[in-house]
C-alpha cells in the first residue's frame, strides 16, 4: 500500500539523519586536541547502521559499542556508566558535536580545581550558532544548575550515582534527568561545579513545540518534589510554585495560551503523579 512505502520512507530518512548525527559526533571527536578519552555508544535502534561508524572511527579512539533491547535515555546512560573506566565522564547527545578544544579545557579545569565536582560549557545552535548556555558566573552550585547545566555540556568526575530511569526521554516523565543527576551527587552548599566559557558544544536550538513543553513540565515538576521531599531541600517547593505561577500568569496574557495552558497542566499532573 502508498501509505506503508510513505512510512517506511519516512522511517529510512529518521535512520538516516540519525546516523548522520552520530557520524558529525564521531569526526569532531576524532579532531579533539585532548586524546586520552574513551566513546560508549549504547546503540537502541532496530537497525544496526551505527556498526560502520563504529568500525570506521575506531581506529581514532577507543569505542565501546554496546546493544539495548530496552528503550529509555536515564536506563541506558546507566549502562554506559556502570562499565566506563575514566575519571571525567561526559553525556553527549547523538545530535551534538564538540570544538576541537572542548575535552582539553574541560581536563584543565578538573586538573587545576579539585574542590570541583562537574563542569559546563557553553553551548551553541548548530544552525544559526547562537549561544544557549551560557554563565557570567565561573562557579556554579545547586541554584545555578537549571539555568547553566543540560545533559550535553555537562561533564562530571567519576561516582557512583545513577541515573533516575523514571526520568528522561523515554519515560513518562520525559525532562530533568540531567538536574537530578548533578543534584544527587552536589552533597551540600560547598559542593560547585565550573563553568568554562572557552570552548562550546553546538546542538541543535530546542523548538518547544506543545507536546515537548508538556512533557518537559511534567519532569520538571517530578524533579522539584523529589528534590523537595527525598533531598528535603524546600526551596524546591518554591521553585516549583514559582515556575506554576509563571505558567498560570501567561495564560492569562491570552498570547501563547495553548502553550502555557500545556505547561501550567504538565506541572500540575507531573507533580501529582510522581511517586517518591
């Protein structure tokens, strides 16, 4: 049938783009002036396009390719993370790439700071090359997390935290993994983190469609009471409740109200429905 070509079609370009992706990751990797560094790829699709990658990068570096039959980013990082091996562990998404100097300045700033329990780096749109994340400040704690941190300019000294696997794309509540991450392991007030500002991760600019602003509530809530109740940190209460207010207030501007009205519920339902 038409309709069956169409989405196996449709199928063959997701396969493709994805594999591209990976390869643009693999090259900046390979062209990284800090060597001494180990790839895990926790390969989840159905096909198996990603092998020639694999066999054609791995004599630029040490690649560790491993299969899932189970879907989930946090339940898959986790594997990758139970058998890595190096002091400094990084998470980069399959659609991002890395400036030459990106693992040198983040080795440096490890090297020269101990009291530092993780790193960030700016980030940019590969598209239009606009900085997203990016940190006036050159030490970030708990509080700074949420505005500087995502899961691919992160990069975190080696311990034993794990990844939520209720948390992240792939489950029910789709976001805040990575926050949960760096909170779980940020012990007290003393622990910081260093922003480094000479180097970037380019990937692409999140177009927060409505069905991605709702999922991306529903984390954030779970992660604000579970921070809330399991760390007993009870300025996530308020985050949370500040976060809600702002939802509610823009849909009362009218402009964009589909768009707050799947943030304010998103909110409300992940809230509700995350068990701690």
């Amino acid at each position: 049938p038409r309709s069956t070509r169409k989405e196996s079609s449709a199928a063959s370009d997701v396969y493709k783009r994805q594999v591209e992706e990976v390869r643009c990751l693999c090259v900046s990797l390979s062209k990284q002036t800090f060597k001494d560094f180990e790839l895990y790829i926790v390969d989840q699709n159905e096909h198996h396009e990603l092998e020639d990658i694999v066999r054609n990068f791995e004599k630029n570096f040490i690649i560790h390719y491993i299969r899932s039959d189970v879907k989930g980013l946090s339940y898959n990082r986790n594997i990758a993370l139970r058998m890595c091996k190096g002091e400094i562990i990084g998470f980069p998404d399959d659609d991002c790439y890395y400036e030459v100097n990106v693992l040198q300045e983040v080795n440096e700033a490890f090297s020269s700071r101990e009291e530092v329990g993780f790193c960030a780096v700016t980030t940019r749109d590969t598209v239009t090359k606009r900085v997203c994340h990016i940190s006036q400040k050159a030490y970030l704690y708990k509080k700074d997390v949420l505005k500087a941190c995502i899961s691919y300019n992160i990069f975190v000294r080696k311990n034993t935290v794990m990844f939520d696997e209720r948390l992240g794309v792939g489950t029910y509540f789709s976001s805040g993994e990575e926050t949960d991450y760096l909170y779980s392991f940020i012990e007290n007030y003393r622990t910081c983190g260093f922003f480094v500002d000479r180097t970037a991760v380019y990937h692409p600019a999140n177009n927060a469609d409505i069905s991605k602003v709702y999922k991306y509530s529903l984390g954030f809530a779970a992660l604000q009471k579970k921070d809330w109740i399991m760390r007993r940190n009870y300025k996530a209460l308020f985050v949370y409740l500040y976060y809600l207010l702002r939802a509610f207030c823009g849909m009362l501007l009218i402009r964009n109200f589909i768009k707050h009205w799947y943030s304010f519920g998103g909110k409300i339902i992940g809230f509700v429905k995350f068990k701690v």
